[in-house]
C-alpha cells in the first residue's frame, strides 16, 4: 500500500457576514492554487470591532493537501 504525506498550512479567512463564511472563504481561495485539500480545522475564531461595532468576523484554520515532493 503506497504510503502517503500530506502538508499542513494557517490560513485566515475574513467576512462581514459570519465566521462561517470567513472559513468558506479561506478554503475556497485556497483550493484556487492547491490541489488535493483534505481536512481544514478551525483554530480561533475573532472579530475585527470599529467603533464598537463588529466589522468583520475572522477565522484561522489549519488545511491540509497531499504533499507531492520529488521523487
């Protein structure tokens, strides 16, 4: 059975409608330039405050693809 890597990189999604969103956006801009994405975990959840109002949410996740290095 062939053995398998995979890469682990932080991304920070932000939106001005919810967390969720934030972390669909992360993923979303990431799986425009990396192939093979596996599992994202949330790692912190903030929000931007301006004036006493929320002006972004932001979400940190960790996403991981299948490292494919030279051989």
């Amino acid at each position: 059975m062939p053995q398998s890597v995979y890469k682990v990189i932080e991304l920070i999604g932000t939106s001005t409608k919810s967390w969720e969103e934030a972390a669909k956006a992360a993923v979303e801009r990431a799986a425009e330039t990396l192939r093979d994405l596996r599992v994202a975990e949330v790692v912190v959840q903030d929000l931007v405050i301006t004036d006493g109002k929320v002006e972004a949410y932001r979400t940190k996740i960790k996403i991981s693809f299948k490292y494919e290095g030279h051989q």
